[in-house]
C-alpha cells in the first residue's frame, strides 16, 4: 500500500483546480469580445439597424447562450 503525503494530494487537487479556473476564465473571455463584437456589428449594420441599447441587449442574449453551452460543454465538461 502506497502512503501519499499530503502535500503530495493538494498539488493534484490544485492543478485541477487551476485547470478548471482557466477553463472558466477562458469561455468568460470569449462570451465577453464575442458581445462586443456583436453589439458593434448590429449597430453598424444596414441590415438590422438595431439601436445602440436593442444592439446591446441581443448581443448579450447571444452572448449568455453562448456562455451557458460553453461552459456545460467546456468548462463542467457534460455530455
């Protein structure tokens, strides 16, 4: 039977850890340019001539469902 030290157990807990908090941070940086790229491209379109306060909120519904499915399937990893 091996003996694990317990400095030994929280360095592979902290990795995952750490791991985990990228992956996070990561999907949150994404949704965050992917937002500011849609709410400047519906206001600067001639197509969709949102608002600036319409462009702003359809660019964060997208970017939320974004998030969600990235975070599900990236960050808590589910099927």
């Amino acid at each position: 039977m091996r003996v694990v030290g317990v400095s030994e157990h929280r360095c592979s807990a902290g990795g995952a850890a750490l791991k985990l908090l990228a992956r996070f941070g990561l999907v949150g940086i994404v949704a965050t340019i992917l937002y500011a790229a849609l709410a400047a491209a519906f206001v600067k379109s001639e197509r969709f001539g949102f608002s600036p306060v319409r462009a702003s909120l359809a660019a964060y519904a997208a970017a939320a469902l974004f998030s969600y499915l990235a975070h599900r399937s990236v960050t808590l990893r589910v099927a």
